[in-house]
C-alpha cells in the first residue's frame, strides 16, 4: 500500500511537533484506525479517523460559509493590479527602447569622430547599466503579473471548487482519490488533542483541526 492510500497522508500534520500524522489501524481489535502523532515524545493524543475525517469535511464546509460572507465579488483590487503591471511594464519596454536607440547613436558618433574612445566607452557603460537595471525590473513586473493574474483566476474558481471537493468526497470510493481532491483545496491541516477521552460519554470531537486552503496571494 503506498502512503497516498492511506486516509489524510501528507494533509493532517501534529499542531505540537509538525510531523505528519499516520493511520494506526486495529484490525485484529475490531476497532476502528486511529489518527496518530509518529513522534513517540510528543503528547498530541490520538483520535479515530474517522471522527477527524468527518470533522475535517464539516470544517471546509464553515470555512466556505464564511468565505461567502466575506466574499465581495465587485473587489476590483486584483483587477486594479493587473492594469498598473501592465501600464508600468509597457512604460518600462519604451524606456529600454530609447536607451537601446541612444546606444545605435554612439556608434554612429564614434565613427562620426563626435566621440573619442574613451567618450564612447564611459557613455555605453552608462546606458548598458540603465538598460540592464530597466530589463530586471521589467522582469520583476512581468512575474508580479503573472502571479495576479494566477491569483485572479483562482479566486474566481476557490469557491466551486470548494464545493465540489465537499460534495464529491463522501462519494469517493479510495482514500487516494479523497487525499488527491483534498490536496487540490488545501495546503496543510493541523491537528491537537490535549485530553483523553476517559468516559464513554466523552465528546469524541474534542480536538483541534486548523484548516489552511490554497487562496490565492499576490
């Protein structure tokens, strides 16, 4: 069995130490698996999957009832980015253009006598610099770019997306196919349990789940 088989590989990690969490089956018990911390000295008390899994699926669906809330969907400041990026990117390709122009023109002065040597070479160096900090600061806005508009295409789908991991994962057969549609929403989980459960009666869920999905940032 590879390790993207078993239930919440590499999703649910320890609040205390940062270790994966790992499946402790009990099949020959008759007992349901348990989620455990690997680290035999960290404290962080084990729970039953399938209650974390449960919880985990209830967790995404509050955190997506509060991301509507919150959700305003005439924010234009991704869009605003966008067209200063653009602008400034543009503005910047014109300056290299006339920087690359003045250089063709010492070439000319040179052969032309207007410049010595010594001229052609100071004034060159000059303008390879301005060319070569302008080239670098157009890349740099070329990738910020980039990230915006990634950023404004994921924005746009965080929300079905979301939807649709809730609303196909209890119909999901395989834990391979529920760890890869959760990985595709969430960056990490953290887990904490600080009490054991020491009655019957105890609240199962009494643990932490800290849920991190993958929202866009500029």
């Amino acid at each position: 069995m590879t390790l993207l088989k078993i239930h919440l590989h590499g999703i649910v990690f320890c609040e205390k130490c940062g270790k994966p969490m790992q499946r402790r089956p009990y099949n020959k018990k008759g007992l349901p698996a348990t989620l455990m911390c690997p680290n035999i000295e960290c404290t962080n008390i084990s729970s039953k999957l399938y209650i974390v899994e449960d919880k985990l699926i209830e967790a995404l669906k509050i955190w997506l009832a509060n991301y509507k809330l919150n959700y305003d969907i005439n924010d234009t400041s991704i869009d605003d980015n966008i067209k200063l990026l653009k602008t400034s990117t543009l503005s910047i390709e014109k300056e290299i253009k006339k920087e690359n122009e003045k250089l063709n023109k010492l070439y000319d002065f040179l052969e032309n006598g207007i410049y010595s040597s010594d001229e052609f070479i100071s004034r060159s160096i000059a303008i390879k610099e301005t060319i070569k900090k302008l080239e670098e600061k157009s890349k740099e806005f070329s990738s910020l770019l980039d990230n915006n508009k990634r950023a404004q295409e994921e924005k746009k789908l965080i929300i079905p997306k979301l939807e649709n991991v809730i609303d196909l994962y209890y119909k999901l057969d395989t834990a391979e196919d529920k760890n890869i549609l959760l990985k595709s929403i969430l960056a990490k989980v953290t887990y904490l349990k600080t009490e054991k459960a020491i009655k019957h009666d105890s609240d199962p869920t009494n643990f932490e789940l800290n849920i991190y999905p993958k929202i866009p940032k500029i």
